[in-house]
C-alpha cells in the first residue's frame, strides 16, 4: 500500500463513514485524525508523506466546519 492509500483514501473513506453514521442518527460525535508536522512544514525526501499529512489536517478542518452544527466535530492531532 502506498501513503497515499494509507492516509488520504482510507482516512477519507473511515471519517466520512463514521461521520454520516453519526449525522444519520442524530448523535453527537467526533472524530480524531492523526496527522503530522510535516504535513505543516514539509521535507526532503518525505515530500509524498508530508503531502498526505497535509491532507488529513484539511480534511480535519474541513469536516469540523461543515459537520459542526450537526453534532459531529474533528479535529487533527498534529505531532
């Protein structure tokens, strides 16, 4: 499996599950991601990764924005 696999398809495809799954029956929820600092500041040599992280950050954001006032929030933990 290749990062991308990894932490953009399957991170995509886990968040929005789980998230419609929350929206549909009405219950408060939220979901973490795990992310990086590389996807903030990128890298030599781990350009791909950090690119993924990146991602994962802004699908964060971006879940928390629209799903919020439906109960459902995100949020990205960046170590």
């Amino acid at each position: 499996m290749s990062s991308v696999d990894v932490n953009v398809r399957s991170v995509a495809i886990a968040s929005y599950v789980f998230g419609n799954e929350l929206k549909l029956r009405g219950v408060p929820g939220g979901i973490v991601l795990m992310s990086s600092i590389a996807g903030e500041v990128g890298s030599a040599y781990v350009a791909n990764y950090a690119a993924t992280k990146a991602y994962i950050t802004t699908l964060s954001r971006g879940i928390s924005d629209e799903w919020w006032p439906l109960g459902v929030d995100a949020l990205a933990c960046v170590a």
